[in-house]
C-alpha cells in the first residue's frame, strides 16, 4: 500500500502556526504519513518537508506585491507540475487565500481523486 501524501502551504507566519497545529496532528495519529509543502519554521518542526519557504511568498504592501508578482507566479507553476508530478491524497491551503485557491481550482479540474481544504480566517474551512 503507497503512503498517503499531503501538500500543504501556508504563505505567511499565522498560517505556518495554524499549519504546525494541522501536520502535528497528522504525524502523531498518522505517523508514515508523508507531508510536504510551502511552510516555515513550525510546520517544518512539526513534520512538513519543505518543498519552498514560506518567506518566498512572504509580501509588506502593494509595492513589494508588484516586486514580488513574477516570483510567485513561477513558484505557483513549480508547485502546479511538483503536484501534477506527485499527486497528493489532499492538498490544504491554510490562510493565502488568492494563491491557494487558485491551485485548488486547478487540482479540482484535473483530479478528481485529490481532495482539496482551504483554511482562512476569512472564508473558514471550505472544501472545493
């Protein structure tokens, strides 16, 4: 039997903390569980395998947004072809809800099999 495989992303520090609480959770119930993703310090604690920082999403205002844009957007392709590469069982979104949507969108029209969260202090938990 394949490990399950989760993707998890978290694009700033309070989802990084919401993120470490969900990936501990999931390593003490279900320790071969294999979780990777866009994290920081606390989920990389709690058993996340980074796959890129959280800092490379990290922005302060429209300024380093408009600075920042390019980066993103070919860090959201990179992670679009490492998920089409590597199907996860479940890919959660926590906070950043303008990125992970949109991958979760994507991941809904060519899987079907991959089931998607989003975590937000603004939209609550949500399945797509």
């Amino acid at each position: 039997m394949n490990k399950k495989r989760i993707f998890i992303v978290a694009g700033e520090l309070s989802g990084d903390l919401l993120g470490s609480k969900i990936v501990h959770i999931l390593k003490k119930n279900y320790p071969e569980i294999l979780i990777e993703g866009v994290c920081g310090f606390h989920m990389k604690n709690a058993g996340c395998t980074p796959l890129y920082s959280i800092e490379s999403f990290s922005l302060l205002g429209i300024f380093e947004l408009i600075w920042k844009l390019p980066l993103i957007l070919i860090l959201r392709y990179k992670i679009l072809r490492h998920l089409k590469l590597n199907r996860p069982d479940l890919y959660i979104g926590v906070d950043f809800p303008e990125f992970n949507l949109s991958v979760q969108k994507i991941l809904k029209k060519k899987s079907s099999s991959c089931n998607t969260f989003c975590q937000s202090k603004n939209l609550g938990l949500e399945r797509i």
